[in-house]
C-alpha cells in the first residue's frame, strides 16, 4: 500500500513539474512576442503614414498579398482619406497549438483629423512577423 501511495505521489509530482513548466514555457513564448509584434505593427504604419507603400506591402503575410496586388495595395492606401497618423494602444498575444501570434490596436487618423480604432492581426511566417488581414 505505502509503495502504491508512493508511486502515485510520484506521479502528481512529476504531472505538477510538467505543468509548471508548460505553463512558463507558453508565458516566455507570449513575452518574446509582444515587442516583435509591436514593431511589426509600428513599421508597418510607419511606412504607411510617410507613403512608403512598397514597404508597407512588403510586411504583409502571404495571405493578404495573395488579395491584394502591390498596384492595388498602393492605390488602396493611398485613397482619401489617407492615414496621415497612428497610436498603437493595445498589444495582445495568444498561442494557438504552441504558435504565437497577435494582435494590434490602433488608432488611426485620417485627413480631416477623423480617427477611428483598427485592430491588426499579426501572425508569424517563415521566421518574420507579418502583418496579416485587411489593416483598414
């Protein structure tokens, strides 16, 4: 009986070191995430803001330049009202099947001084973050 007790003490100790760990594991992975996705975010409303569209294109995910070509993206952004201003306000990070990726909100002004809040998925592709979805 004391074996049995003992094996299964054992058992929930090792089950409590697993968890613990995963769970700082996920913690470090979600921290390391936050500033690269925040410099994603800032780059890529940077570029935008000073009409640098090519480089703006350039941080899109795979998937947001397979809708959008760069002529397209170019004249998308550069409609009025143009951003002409931003803030980022809010970071957020989630895992999904051990993969970080993010999300950022922004407030956007527009000619004419009109802002409104964007938020802005951030996803990670071939060691890059990457701005992902339609940002306006």
């Amino acid at each position: 009986m004391r074996t049995g007790l003992a094996f299964a003490g054992f058992g929930v100790a090792l089950c409590c070191v697993g968890v613990a760990g995963l769970a700082a594991w996920n913690l470090q992975t979600v921290r390391g995430a936050a500033g690269p996705i925040r410099e994603t975010a800032d780059g890529f409303f940077n570029e935008v803001t000073v009409g640098d569209t090519t480089g703006a294109y350039d941080r899109l995910c795979k998937d947001a330049r397979s809708r959008w070509s760069a002529i397209g993206f170019t004249s998308w952004v550069r409609t009025p009202p143009m951003v002409t201003d931003y803030e980022i306000t809010d970071v957020s990070v989630a895992t999904k099947s051990g993969r970080a990726h993010g999300t950022v909100t922004v407030k956007v002004t527009r000619d004419g001084g009109i802002t409104e809040e964007r938020r802005l998925p951030v996803v990670r592709e071939g060691g890059d973050w990457r701005v992902c979805g339609d940002p306006f």
